[in-house]
C-alpha cells in the first residue's frame, strides 16, 4: 500500500494507482496503458464503476498470469473483458451507471 491521498488524485490517477498496486512492486503503466483507463473512464461513468469492475477482474487474472510464470502484464489482455462488463453493467440500469 502507498501513501497518497486519494482524495487530490485525478480519476485516471486513482484507477492507474490501484492497478499498479495490484501487479506489485516494479511495476508501472504504459503511455497506452494510460489511455486505456481513460477510455476505460468515459464508458464506466464513474471512477467507482470501473474500480468494482478492475476488482473483479483483475485478481483472477493476475493470478493466471502469474501461476503461469508470466512476469509482465499489460492491460490490452483484459481490455475486452472490462469493456463488456462495463457495456453489461449499464444495460442493466437503462443506459446510466450510479455509483
């Protein structure tokens, strides 16, 4: 865990803070990576949208990845299953996401 406060971080900033908290120690975005999570952003809604959906996906495949001896982890391998969470998450409120 790291000493920032949340509450002066930007919503990619966060988001890009839990994920690197998430891969561990010696770890950091990508330019694209970073573009991703902004992406990521404006389809979620809201920053708290896309962190339920980050922590539900990423654990699991972080934990794929690393029981397979994989040492690098880039965004682009859940890109596709974050969106169709998000896109699923909003059909099932009518086309608006509340936090």
């Amino acid at each position: 865990m790291s000493i920032i406060d949340i509450n002066s971080m930007t919503p990619c900033g966060l988001v890009a803070q839990y994920i690197v908290e998430m891969l561990g120690n010696g770890h950091f975005l990508s330019r694209d990576d970073y573009s991703r999570v902004e992406d990521w952003l404006s389809k979620a809604g809201t920053t708290d949208e896309l962190l339920v959906v980050l922590d539900d996906v990423l654990p699991k495949r972080l934990e794929k990845a690393r029981a397979s001896g994989k040492k690098v982890f880039s965004l682009s391998s859940v890109c596709k299953t974050v969106e169709k969470r998000l896109a699923d998450r909003r059909s099932l409120v009518g086309g608006t996401i509340h936090g």
